[in-house]
C-alpha cells in the first residue's frame, strides 16, 4: 500500500492508553509526537505500520504507539526490521531507538541495512550519551565531554553519522532536532515515501544526564538546510554538509538520491506478489506442518 494515495487520519488514532515515562522534558517527547502527526497525515493504518526498536530510552517508543511494535534487543532494531518487512514487504516498517543502540553495538546492523537498502525508515533519537543506563558515553559523545564512564573527559573521537550513512549508499540521509517539530514532521513524511532505506538523526536531548548538548545548544547552533540553498540531490554536497560541526550544525535534508535504485524488497523475486505473510501457501500438508512446527517447541 502506497501511502500517497491514502487519505490523512488523526494523530490520536496512533496513541495508546499507555503514556510515556520518559523524564519531564526528554526529547523523545517530541520525536513521537511528531512521528503520530506524520504518519497520520500519510493516513497509514494502524494494522499497516510496524515499528520496532532495540533497547533504551528512546527504544521505549513502540511501546506509546497503537501500531504492531517490537522492543527487541540492544543494537537489533534493524535485523528484526529488516525480518518483518520481509514477511510482509505490503506494510510501512519503521526501526527507531538511541545512538548507542544504533552507532555502537548495533553499527554493523546499520551499514549492511544502508548497503541492502532494505526499504524503511529508520529514526535514530540522537543524545550524544546513553541515557538509560545512566550517562555513558556514545559513539556521537563530543570529545573532552566528562560523564558517569569518563570522568576526566572523553578521550574518544566522535563518530559522524551522515558521513558515515553517505559513505554506505545510503540514498536518504536526513537530520532533525526534536526542538523544532513542524520541521522534523516534513523529514518523517519525505522518508516514509522514499522508496528504499531512510536515514534521520534526530537531535532529541536527554535532559537527565547530557548536561552538556542541552535544546538551548542546539538551538544556538542549528540551521535548516532549506533555508540555505542546499542541493540535496548533490552527493557531494551533502557529504560537505555532513562535515559540519561546531558553531553551525545543519538540519533539514542532507542527501535525497534523484534517482533511487530498487530496494531489495522490490528486487527480491520472492517478494513481487503479495507479501509471504498474507494469503500464501506454504505447500505443505498437514503432516509436514505439524513436524516443522514440533521441531522448534
Ligand atoms: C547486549 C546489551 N548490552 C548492553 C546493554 C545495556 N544497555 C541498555 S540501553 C544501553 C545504551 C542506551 O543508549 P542509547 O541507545 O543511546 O539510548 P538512550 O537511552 O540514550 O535513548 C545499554 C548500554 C543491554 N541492554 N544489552
Ligand atoms: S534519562 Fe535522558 S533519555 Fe532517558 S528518559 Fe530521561 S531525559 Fe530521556
Ligand atoms: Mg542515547
């Protein structure tokens, strides 16, 4: 199902009873009510949307969204992603959680899915520390910052996302910050029908333990690409964008591929009909099914 030909839905059909128990002021506030705003605007199904992180705060999300969700394993958001939009390549995959989860123990995750191209969104809330385990460093943790693991500074060099996306063949690499939302909804939609893997870090400030990268930060320091005549179908501009960090730090679209190449659900030759969860046969009789699924209780 093409979300461009449905019609729009209200955000609160996406919100379950459960609110979220992040910290007052946590920047993940912001990246999930966007996300509700957009994929309502997409007029997704409930039953057409699966989001599925790995673990953390931000990992948390699936669980405040009415839509199939999975909170898997800390760094194996896009592994289990990458299985449910597989199995049933009709439906909107979307794999989400932290920095850590993400660019640290799930980093070679990330570059097989951005050099597959599996067709997804992945939101990856940006802190620049681990924030459920109490303030570590991460792999986006700036140099010299002094946290719960690095006392007298961090003497690690920052790792670079957007280059690193670029790098990998990524064909949508985007960045937005949870401080300014209407912002960040046009990323969510732009990448949610983009047909192949989308990239957004999302700035989403841990106001509990990052005491250094706070929203006033950000504030101070990003610029929207938009507004700065950027060609994001220019590889290398983006990759020059990408490199920027310090005084300015762009947001917006850092690279958008003009001409996509086919994501590997759309070149798979078992994935041109339906997708293999619904209405297909397995071919097996009962006998057969009944020994397969003995073997694995
Ligand atoms: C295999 C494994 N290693 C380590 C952990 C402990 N752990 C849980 S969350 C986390 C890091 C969380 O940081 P991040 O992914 O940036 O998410 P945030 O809490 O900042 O949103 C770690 C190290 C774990 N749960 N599983
Ligand atoms: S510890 Fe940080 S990241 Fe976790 S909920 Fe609190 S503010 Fe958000
Ligand atoms: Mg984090």
């Amino acid at each position: 199902m093409s979300p461009a030909t449905l019609a729009p839905r209200e955000a609160k059909q996406y919100k379950p009873e459960i609110p979220p128990d992040w910290c007052p002021g946590c920047g993940d506030f912001g990246v999930l009510t966007v996300l509700q705003r957009a994929v309502a605007e997409l007029g997704i199904p409930n039953e057409e949307l699966m989001i599925v992180s790995g673990i953390g705060c931000s990992s948390n999300l699936p669980g405040f969204f009415k839509s199939y969700g999975m909170h898997s394993l800390h760094g194996r958001s896009l592994p289990v992603a990458t299985g449910a939009k597989m199995a049933n390549h009709e439906m909107t995959v979307i794999a989400c959680g932290g920095d850590g989860d993400g660019y640290g123990i799930g980093q070679g995750h990330f570059i097989h899915s951005m050099r597959r191209n599996v067709n997804m969104t992945y939101i990856v809330m940006d802190n620049e520390i681990y924030g459920l385990t109490t303030g570590q460093t991460s792999p986006t943790s700036e140099p010299g910052m002094k946290t719960k693991s690095t006392p007298f500074g961090n003497p690690e060099g920052q790792l670079n996302p957007m280059a690193l996306a670029l790098a990998a063949g990524c064909g949508f690499v985007a960045r937005g910050f949870s401080g300014d939302i209407n912002h960040l909804k046009s990323l969510y939609t732009q990448a949610i029908q983009y047909p192949g893997f989308a990239l957004i870090d999302v700035f989403s400030p841990c106001v509990t333990f990052n005491k250094q990268n706070t929203f006033g930060w950000f504030k101070e320091r990003v610029y929207k690409l938009e507004e700065a005549g950027h060609d994001a179908s220019d590889w290398n501009a983006g990759m020059s964008r990408a490199k920027e960090w310090g005084a300015k730090i762009p947001i917006g679209l850092i690279y958008k591929n003009p001409n996509p190449k086919p994501s590997i659900d759309a070149e798979d030759p078992a994935l041109q009909g339906k997708g293999l969860a619904k209405n297909q046969k397995l071919g097996l009789t009962n006998e057969q099914r009944k020994k397969l699924i003995e073997e694995y209780i």
